[in-house]
C-alpha cells in the first residue's frame, strides 16, 4: 500500500516525523486545494488498510457507550468528541487527541458514527494546529436510510470492516 514507515516502527516521542503515506498526502492536497478545514476524507476500505499497515492511528470520537454498546473497530484509540446523552462537547478534546496520537504531526483518523462528528472533531483538532488529521468518511454505522435505519448502504460495519462489541 505504502512506503511510508509503520507508526508502530516510530517510538511515540518521534512518531511527529513518520513520512505521510502518499494516499493521505494526495488527500490533504486536494483537501487543502478545495478549502476544507482539515486534512480530508479517507474511505472506510483504505481507512483499514492504512490502519493495518501500521501507517496511522484510528481514533474513534464517539461516546464511550456507542463504542460498548455499538461495536468498535479493534485497536482503536478513543477520545470522545463530545459525552453524555446530550453530547457536551469535551472541552479537552484536542489535548487528549495529541496526547494519544503521540503529537501534532501524527496522521490520525477519525471515526464517529455517520462521519459528521468525527468531521467537526477534525476541523477543530486542525485549528489547533494538529497537521495530519483526516476524518473516516460514512462513519461506523453510516447514515441514516429512508427506514430511519443505519448500516444499510454505507458505514464501516457495512462494508465487512472489522469490529467488535463489548
């Protein structure tokens, strides 16, 4: 997939200078080239790929009932972007989201439930200066269907993707 070096090869204290995989560098040129406020889009497919091969980190934003309750992907950091049944946001969200990930430079990919959270949380990580942040498109359970049902046409667990629930 890439020649990048495995985060997992990088001690944490020098994962900041892990070589950008050339699918998330093409990525965050066309998301800076199109003005978005963070990195840009990964496919749920290349998301697992990238995250397999060792080459980023998989950050999941949801609450910490929907990963127990929901399922999660194996693996996977967790800092939620927002808590509680009325989502208050974290307010110390972007510290602990550099402090898991192992600094601002550390490509990290976000996943929420439908992919809208972990797009705020992305934008935000991004204005407080962390570089490499992208959002994992369709999210874990993808959106929401005319039978106000999720997991139907799109979502991680939609396409096969590993998970595991609690």
């Amino acid at each position: 997939m890439s020649s990048a070096a495995p985060l997992s090869a990088v001690p944490d204290n020098q994962a900041a200078t892990a070589e950008l995989p050339p699918e998330l560098a093409a990525l965050r040129a066309q998301a800076a080239a199109s003005g978005l406020g963070y990195a840009g889009g990964v496919a749920p497919r290349a998301a697992w790929e990238l995250f397999s091969a060792g080459l980023v980190r998989i950050v999941d934003v949801r609450t910490a009932e929907e990963r127990k309750f929901v399922g999660h992907v194996p693996g996977t950091l967790h800092v939620a972007w927002a808590t509680g049944t009325s989502l208050s946001r974290n307010p110390r969200f972007v510290r602990e989201l550099e402090s898991k990930i192992g600094g601002k430079d550390v490509p990290a990919l976000l996943l929420c439930r439908s992919g809208k959270r972990s797009a705020a949380a992305a934008e935000a990580a991004t204005k407080a200066g962390l570089t490499c942040i992208f959002n994992v498109l369709e999210g874990f359970e993808g959106e929401i269907d005319e039978s106000q049902q999720r997991g139907k046409a799109d979502g991680w667990r939609f396409h096969g993707l590993p998970w595991i629930q609690d």
